[in-house]
C-alpha cells in the first residue's frame, strides 16, 4: 500500500509519501481500506513530536478515517467485511489501508459521504464533549468561539445554535468572519493578528464585550496565545472558558480575571474522554448523528487533497489558511 510517514521530526514538507506493508488484522482487530482522513491540528504536532503522543517512526499522521472493512481478526463480532466505517485512529491515517481496534470504529450512514464522515466525528465530538459537558452551555446563553472559521469552530458554531445559543465567531479576516456567519454565527469579531500590545488587548476585550452584549457565557478558544486575556475580560459572572488548543501559542492567563467574574476554566480532552467515560462518547456520537440527519450539522469541507499531497494539508492548517475542514482522500 501507499503511505503519508513521518521518518524524522519534522515539519510536514519532511514527510515521505512510500511503499508501506499491508497491515494484518491480529485479535480483536479489523484493517480498513481508507477512503478518506480527515486533517486536524494534532496532525500537525505529532509529527514534530510536540503532542501527547508520540508513536515510534515511521508512522502516518491521520487520527480520523473512514472506509470500508477488508478484513476481520479473531474474536470481533458485530462487524463485517464491506461495512461502512469511521475509525478513531490517533495516527496512522495517511494511508491506503489501516489496522484498529474493533471498538475504535463505529458504523456510518449509508447516505453520509466518505469525505464528510472522516471530518466528523474528530471535530463535532471535541466541540459537542467541550460545549455540553465541559461547558454546559444552556439555551439562551451567549457563546463566543475563537478560531471560528477553523475545523472544531465551525462545528461549534453549528453545534451552539442547535443548542439555542446566541453565537459570536471570533476570526482573523473578513472572508473567515463571512464564512463563519454563513454557518450561523450570530455576529463576528475580526481579531488582528498578535502578539498585543496592552492597549490593544485591551480593545479586543472591548470589541468582544460589544459583540456579546456586555460579555459571553461561554468561550471556547481554539486559538491561545494572547487572544486569550481579552476573551476572559470579555465573560460574564458564573462563565465558562473552554481551552481548546493552541495554534498561537499557550497562554498565561492572569488568574485574577477569573476571581473577578466567578468564572471557570475549564479544560476539553476529548481523546482522553472517550478512553474514559466510553458511554457519555456513545451517546454524544448518537446524537450527533441525530443532528446530522435532521440536517443541523453537516461537515464544510474547504479542500481535498490526494493522499501525496497530505503535507500540503497539513501546512495550510499550521498556516492558518483553513476555512472549515480539509480532507485527505485515497481515490
């Protein structure tokens, strides 16, 4: 088979697009020949070894895929050659063909298109796992989303109205802030780029609160560094931040702010969720399809690349160049 591999640390134009072995289903596992893989931003820090995980090289980057099942190990059950899938991967993804766990793949709908179904469940899930448990945003609550226009923000945006929030998209262009209300955002701030000066953090915070009405119940930050310190003098009293990544950096957050408002922070570790409260992801999973089905989420997928071509992929995510999802496609 053909296979996206990180050799070294490095960033993505250092990965090797090669002949790899056929992976073998051994107890318990299934090989799924990969249609598509979606791109996300741990994509991007795995390779350089900057994530929590750090698989032996080689290995493909990829925590996302869907496909259909080639083949089944001893001892599964309840999962049949042909099926249509989504597999959890964590990495491995970038590839024609890949070996997991039974229970890291789930079924797909017949009707969900491959390229949909590998930029969903990585995205909606984090967001859905931050925003109803992390966050317990409430209907009729404010929730201002930094990085708007990316992956996890947009499915927020989605995910914030059907929960029956006022949404404020936060992004770094017109055309971000224009796609991020094409997708439901309520209002949109455009951020400059950082690092801040004082007195320009301190008007981001003002343009927040004015977008927001006087201040946000819920944040959730997929962006860090310095955007982070106007967001929270933008929250209302009892709010909740939710940390998400950190594209521009990991922030220090003066911890008096949150003293002053009563406000949490609060951390999102999807990944780690599903490992441990398996039947909250399970249900989570059943109403995200439910939301798909009735037509309120739906994956908005900006750019396909060929399995080749998957660093380019990644470089535009780092870059910040993504507007909603990118996928990497096998065909």
């Amino acid at each position: 088979m053909k296979a996206l591999l990180s050799t070294k640390i490095g960033p993505p134009e250092a990965l090797e697009y090669t002949d790899a072995p056929d992976p073998v289903a051994g107890e318990g596992e299934v090989v799924i020949a990969v249609k598509a893989a979606g791109v996300n931003f741990p994509d991007a820090l795995i390779i350089e070894d900057k994530y929590q995980f750090k698989p032996e090289r080689p290995f493909s980057p990829g925590g996302e895929v869907a496909g259909v099942v080639e083949s089944v190990g001893p001892g599964v059950t309840g999962v049949n050659v042909g099926q249509r899938v989504i597999g959890s991967s964590g990495w491995g993804g970038y590839a024609e063909k890949i070996k997991l766990p039974a229970q890291r793949i789930m079924p797909i709908p017949d009707a969900m298109p491959f390229d949909e179904a590998s930029a969903f469940i990585l995205t909606y899930g984090t967001s859905y796992y931050g925003l109803k448990d992390r966050g317990q945003l409430k209907e009729g609550e404010t929730l201002l989303i930094l990085g708007a226009a990316g992956g996890v923000g947009v499915a927020a945006i989605e995910l914030g109205k059907a929960m029956g929030a006022r949404v404020i998209g936060a992004v770094s262009s017109e055309e971000k802030a224009a796609f991020a209300r094409e997708a439901g955002a309520d209002a949109t701030v455009i951020y400059p780029p950082g690092a801040f000066a004082k007195e320009q953090s301190k008007a981001l915070a003002e343009a927040f609160k004015t977008a927001t009405g006087g201040g946000a119940d819920v944040v959730y930050d997929a962006v860090g560094g310095d955007y982070c310190e106007p967001a929270l003098r933008a929250m209302n009293w009892n709010s909740r931040y939710l940390v998400i990544g950190f594209p521009a950096g990991i922030p220090t957050p003066p911890l008096n702010l949150t003293l002053l408002k009563s406000s949490s922070i609060v951390g999102v570790f999807w990944g780690a969720s599903v490992a441990r409260e398996p039947k909250l992801h399970e249900g989570n999973v059943r109403d995200l399809f439910k939301m798909y089905a009735e037509g309120k989420i739906k994956p908005r997928i900006s750019a396909r690349y060929p399995l080749a071509e998957g660093g380019k992929a990644i470089r535009a995510l780092m870059d910040r160049k993504a507007t909603g999802k990118l996928v990497v496609t096998m065909d």
